[in-house]
C-alpha cells in the first residue's frame, strides 16, 4: 500500500499548486449559485403550486451541488491526457505496480485536492449566502458517508473514462456522455424531486443519484438518516460494477495497443 499513499500524496501536492484556477472555478460556482438560487426564489414567489421542496431546501440544494460541481463530474487529467497522445503511456505500463489501482489513485488524488481547493471554499461562503446546516447530527454523519462513497464512485467512474482514452486515443466523447448523464440524472441541474413521478425508480436505480441527490436528501433531512446502510450498499455495488468494467476493458486494451510514435 505504500506505492499507492506515495502516488496519492504526490499528485496531490502537485495538484494543490494550481491555487489560482481554483480561485477562478471558486468565483465562477459562486456566480451560477447566486443565480440558480434567484431563479428558484422567482419560481417560488410565482407559482402557487405545492413543490416537492421548501425553498430553503431547494437553495441548500443549489449550494451543496455548486459546492460538488468540480468533484462530481468525469475529468481527465491533463498529464495523462499528454502521455496518451505522445505515447509516453508506455512508461505507465512497465511500472511494477496494479496499472488499474495507480491510475485509480490519480482519480481520487485529483477530486480530493478540488475538495481542498474548491469544495471547502464555497461550502464555507454558501453558509453566509443561505446554506443552512444539516437538520442534525445523524443526518451529518449521514451525508458525510454517502459524500465519501460519491466520491469513491465519481472516482471509479473517471478512472474508466481514462482507459477508455487509451482504448480510442480521443476519450473526449465517451467522457462528455459520462458527464451529459451525471448533470441530469444525479440532480446537479434541476433536483430530482422536481423529475416526474414515474421517472423516480429509474432514477433511483442509476448510479448518478449516489453522486448528489443521495448525500443532499440526507442533509436536507428527506431521507432519515437510518436508510444510510441501504444507500451506502447501492453506492458499493456501482463502485464495484465500475472498477470490474474498467479492469475488464484495461485487460482486452492493453494486448491491443498501440503506442503513438512506434
């Protein structure tokens, strides 16, 4: 395990120099949650139709994602995205360690440092913007768990928009699908509670809901902090259903590729 903390510790010390990018993507999700929770209060002040949400929730709802936005969707790194196209990825492949395991590690090291350099930020400006605390203990506890389980999951799900750069040279499509997907489906644009009824077990089935309606709805208090072990194994077996689909497409693309340059 210390190959693995060492690649964690390193990428993560490299990543946490970008200081300035994250001031940047800082002030951008506080502008679009300024102006997401606007839009909520002018549908709340205009319609009298009962919500599926308070608007003190649909704005913790709003704050909470801008504040996952960076964490929760697929990304490449860019010095892997170089290695590919150059053909330095054959570097990656003669060291003696789980190919699958180092490039995990990179996924989590890259969401963990947005955590440090962007999650935390608008977290702590959000509570002077409208974020109201977890109804309690248990559900913070709660949504602490679950948030750890996204992350692991999100993780699994970028580790296999990676091999699928190395499978196709260009991963940007399959990655942007990924994303289209995680934006809609896991409730960072519209919260799922406002999808119709009969969309619900859908939703409820696909690993998206994990990545922010799940943590959010136990901090909201809607879903009672004692279905967490429920939640907590759904969130497993997708992770497990992802790493098992990115080892298997690893193990068939590696006999078949293709350096780029010889």
């Amino acid at each position: 395990m210390s190959a693995y903390i060492a690649i964690l510790s390193a990428r993560i010390r490299t990543l946490l120099q970008y200081r300035t990018a994250a001031l940047a993507g800082t002030v951008t999700q506080l502008f679009w949650g300024l102006i997401r929770t606007m839009l909520f209060a002018a549908l709340y002040s205009s319609s009298s139709t009962v919500q599926p949400m308070t608007e003190s929730e649909a704005i913790n709802y709003v704050w909470l994602g801008q504040a996952m936005f960076a964490v929760s969707l697929v990304s490449i790194d860019n010095d892997f995205r170089v290695m590919v196209r150059n053909g330095t990825v054959a570097y990656e492949l003669l060291r003696p360690i789980d190919l699958y395991s180092f490039w995990y590690c990179r996924a989590i090291a890259n969401r963990f440092a947005l955590v440090l350099l962007r999650t935390m930020p608008v977290l702590s400006i959000a509570l002077f913007l409208g974020l109201k605390p977890p109804v309690s203990l248990a559900a913070a506890a709660a949504w602490t768990l679950t948030t750890l389980g996204a992350f692991l999951l999100t993780s699994a799900i970028s580790t296999l928009g990676s091999i699928a750069m190395v499978l196709t040279i260009e991963g940007e499509g399959i990655n942007k699908i990924l994303n289209v997907f995680i934006l809609i489906f896991s409730g960072m644009i519209v919260p799922l509670p406002f999808f119709p009824d009969r969309l619900q077990p859908i939703l409820n089935f696909l690993p998206f809901r994990d990545i922010i309606d799940v943590p959010f709805q136990l901090y909201l208090g809607h879903i009672p902090p004692q279905e967490v072990l429920v939640l907590v194994f759904h969130q497993l077996a997708w992770i497990l259903a992802f790493v098992a689909l990115g080892r298997l497409l690893l193990a068939s693309g590696i006999r078949r590729l293709v350096i780029q340059g010889g």
